[in-house]
C-alpha cells in the first residue's frame, strides 16, 4: 500500500497519460517538471522512498529502459516489478514507475486521473 507520498507520486506520474486540452496550466507546469533530469531524478527518489531501485539503461540511439527493482533484492530480470522502453530516459523512468505505482494501489486509471485533477490543479496553477 502506498503511503501519501506514494499516491501524490502515482497521480503525478500518471496524470500525463490523461487527454486533457494542452492549453491547462496544471498540466503545462507537471509536464515542464517531469520531462526532465531533474524530473527523472524526483521521480527516482520518491520511488526509493516507496522501496524501489531504479536502472535506467540506455541503447545507443534506440532508446531508454528503466526498470524499477524492490529495494534489497538482487536485481535480476526476474525480480523486475515494473520496466518500460522509451525513446526519452523520462518516458522510460515515468512509464515503468506508473505499472509499479498502479500495481501498488487500488486506483486505476481513470479513477486516479479524476480524483487528483483538482489537487494537481491547486498545487500547479
């Protein structure tokens, strides 16, 4: 279960995966924040701070994968709780903590998206 960072977490990460118009400052501000290094790196510690490892690879110009290891387990292919493959290190590290974070919780998709729009808007605008 995810603690209240955890879930402030999971609905950052996932609220890009909502259609919502471009022009909405909240989602211009989280996207600004979260397509980035330092983005990455908040991202990284606040799954650290739920007990997960970060690997983020990265193959030539083909792209990014970030896979997401429960802490203090060895870190094989089979211990892997969330991995994703993109062609940008934060759509990696975004897309495989959003399956760990979906996993760890019982918010799916849409009801996640609908039930942070107003707090993300409050702590953006």
């Amino acid at each position: 279960m995810l603690d209240r960072r955890g879930q402030l977490l999971r609905a950052a990460v996932g609220f890009a995966t909502c259609s919502m118009p471009s022009y909405e400052r909240a989602l211009h501000a989280l996207r600004s924040w979260r397509d980035s290094w330092c983005g990455i790196g908040h991202v990284a510690v606040g799954m650290a701070r739920q007990g997960y490892d970060l690997q983020l690879t990265r193959y030539d110009e083909k792209g990014w994968r970030a896979t997401f290891y429960t802490t203090g387990m060895e870190h094989s292919p089979t211990s892997a709780t969330g991995t994703a493959w993109e062609r940008t290190p934060w759509h990696a590290v975004q897309r495989a903590a959003w399956v760990v974070l979906t996993k760890a919780g019982p918010d799916g998709y849409q009801r996640c998206c609908r039930q942070t729009t107003a707090t993300l808007s409050s702590r953006f605008a």
